[in-house]
C-alpha cells in the first residue's frame, strides 16, 4: 500500500486545526501528526482525491491554511509506526492519558482513555494539558461542574473521576458530540450528560464549576453566559489563548464579577482561574 503524506502549514489556532482534521478524515485521511504549526495527514494514494482537497481549502475558515508539500511515502505499517510515535502524556505524575492501544498503569490515580483518532483533545496541545494541570489543584468531589466546548470530553472525564457529579459537557459540534459520547464510554464515566449545542443550552442551570477550553473571541463573547451560571464561589477555568490575551480576559472576567485567581503558561498559551 502506497501512502502519501500531505502537510500543511497551520494557524495558532486548535479550533481551526481540530475542524481541519475532523474534515479530512471524511475525505478518507486516516491517520495525523502535528508539529508545532505543522500538520502531517496520511492518506492511501489510491484514495485520494486532488479536487475534495482544493474545495476544502477554498473554505473561509481555511484561509490561514496552506498546503506545503506532498509526498509519496514507502510502503510501510503505517499504523505500527504512528503508534510507535504517539505517547501517553502526563500530567504531574496523577494524570496520565493514554490511546486504547497503550497498557492502563496503575501508578497513575487517573488514567484516562482517550481514542486519538483526530488527534486533538488528547492533551498533547499545551491549552489542554494546562487545563488538566490546573483542574489537578481543585477540589472536584461533589461538585456540579461543565465543560464547555467539550471536544473529546477529557475535562468532564477527568472532572468526573476527580469526583464531580453531576457533570454536564456540552459541544457544538457534531464530530466531538459523538466523539465526546464515545470517550465517556471508554472510561466508564456513562454518566456525564453530553448536550448538542452552544453556550445557550446551558439556560437557568448553574454550577460549582466551569471549564472551557475554546479560544479567546468565544470566552470574551460568553464571558457573561460563565458569570452567570456560577454559584457564588464557584470556579472558572479558561484556556485557548495567548500570554497577551491575559490582560483582556481579566478584563472581562472582572467586569463579570468574577476574581483572578492564577494562570500558568507553557509555549505561549495560558490556563487562567477566575473565581465568582
């Protein structure tokens, strides 16, 4: 089997190169690494079509996408050397998060199964390792807590065997609804409600605690909606932005009642946690 390997050149932007992965593998990709701003897709030569991918990337939302290179790749086992080179992450020696084809280990408290089949939301990118880094410092035990923008659902997983209940996850998209639906099955977390939709789905209800990992034009947009479905003390917790974003997420946090408690930062990108 003859593979070629297309790679693009990405924007800092994990909602446009999650979507741009999601979309490729309907057009029969069927494996993805990134490095840095650098997306490599995997597809069998006899499946590709030049004209599916021109039409794709004539879409709005890519414009900040570009095809580098193309190549014809040896036959080889592809899915044996992608697995060999896709590793677990941990996260301070708690959290481990791991694809169903590497062993569960114990030493971890959490070890958390996350199919990486679009390989986003695993914990690989630093907004996502962070937020986890950060959730690992709270006290999740009976509290109701929402992850907002869900994707894989790794936060409400995490929150859910940290010993939240209930836990709701909601996403707007499709793909990471079903996905999302998927994951809370592989660990055995049934129980978290995962909800189709956008921040208007959250209506009356509140919550000990917020996540939402998206991107800072939607937490500035939805800043209001967080505010208000916190309990008094609750906790926010943001990331899908950069070290000069901070300054203007505070900013509107603020204005919303809510407190700024801390951040971290790895690579330029910030998890912050805000309190009501």
């Amino acid at each position: 089997m003859t593979c070629l390997e297309l790679s693009f050149v990405v924007p800092d932007d994990e909602l446009v190169t999650e979507i741009l992965t999601a979309i490729l593998s309907e057009i029969r990709f069927d494996s993805f690494m990134q490095e840095k701003n650098i997306l490599k897709a995997y597809i069998q030569k006899e499946l590709f079509i030049e004209k599916d991918l021109n039409y794709l990337l004539k879409e709005d939302l890519f414009q900040h996408v570009s095809l580098l290179k193309v190549e014809e790749m040896p036959e080889q086992n592809w899915n044996a050397i992608w697995e060999s080179s896709y590793q677990p992450v941990i996260i301070n020696e708690l959290c481990r998060i791991r694809a169903p084809f590497h062993n569960p280990d114990s030493a971890y408290p959490y070890d958390l199964l996350i199919e990486p089949r679009m390989s986003f939301g695993t914990a690989h990118h630093e907004t996502t390792s962070q937020m986890l880094e950060l959730m690992l410092t709270i006290d999740f035990v009976k509290k109701s807590t929402l992850d907002m923008g869900c994707g894989t659902a790794i936060l409400a997983i995490l929150a859910r065997k940290m010993g939240a209940e209930p836990v709701v996850a909601i996403d707007n998209d499709e793909w990471a609804f079903n996905n999302a639906l998927d994951n809370i099955i592989l660990n055995h977390t049934e129980d978290i409600v995962v909800q189709f939709g956008d921040v208007s789905t959250i209506e009356d209800n509140k919550f000990d605690i917020i996540l939402a990992n998206i991107n800072r034009n939607i937490l500035l947009a939805d800043m209001k909606h967080y505010a208000h479905s916190l309990f008094s003390g609750g906790s926010l917790l943001l990331s899908g932005f950069y070290v000069a974003d901070l300054p203007s997420i505070k900013e509107s946090a603020l204005l919303n009642g809510l407190i700024y408690k801390t951040h971290i930062s790895k690579n330029d990108w910030v998890a912050a946690l805000f309190q009501s």
